[in-house]
C-alpha cells in the first residue's frame, strides 16, 4: 500500500488557504488520503486520491470541485501547485467546470 502523505509545506498550506477537511466529498477515497478545503474556494477540494478512490503517486494530488455534471477534477503536482496562486486556481477551476 502507498503511504499516503500531507501538503509538506507550511507556507504553501497557509499562501493558499488550505486546511485538512472534516468535511465527506461525494467520493470514495484511498485509505488514509487527506483531503484539504481551500477556504476562500467553496467546495474545491485538494485530494491524495483520485473520484475512484485510487492512491496518487508522491507528489500527485486531485484538485476536486463541483462541476455541471457533479464533483469533477483534474491532476494536479505539488510542483505546480507550488508555482500556483489562489487565482490560478481559481481560473482553473472556472476553465474546467462544464467538463
């Protein structure tokens, strides 16, 4: 089994406004994955796992949100979350939700 691991970085945690969420998402999830809420961003959600409830590589992450059709995302490293501002996010969650 992939050992399953937290957002590493304090400051990245913080800069995006990510927190571990208590809340359930219309999902299943892998054993032990995390699941963080940006709290300016209203039901997006950063996963360590994928909608099918599979366990991403280290370093690979589920940005998660609610689209037309239900929650719907896209792989997302930490690299490019790293390069990444709320905006960026933003736009990417705008340009991706209809599917």
């Amino acid at each position: 089994m992939k050992q399953m691991r937290t957002v590493p970085d304090p400051v990245l945690r913080e800069r995006l406004g990510l927190y571990l969420s208590g809340e359930r998402v219309n999902a299943p999830l892998a054993r032990e994955a995390h699941v963080f809420a940006f709290s300016t961003l209203a039901g997006v959600y950063l996963m360590e796992s994928d909608l099918y409830g599979n366990a991403l590589e280290e370093g690979q992450y589920f940005l998660a949100f609610e689209g037309r059709a239900g929650l719907m995302g896209k792989n997302i490293t930490l690299d490019d979350l790293q390069r990444s501002s709320l905006e960026d996010i933003k736009r990417l969650v705008t340009e991706n939700h209809s599917g």
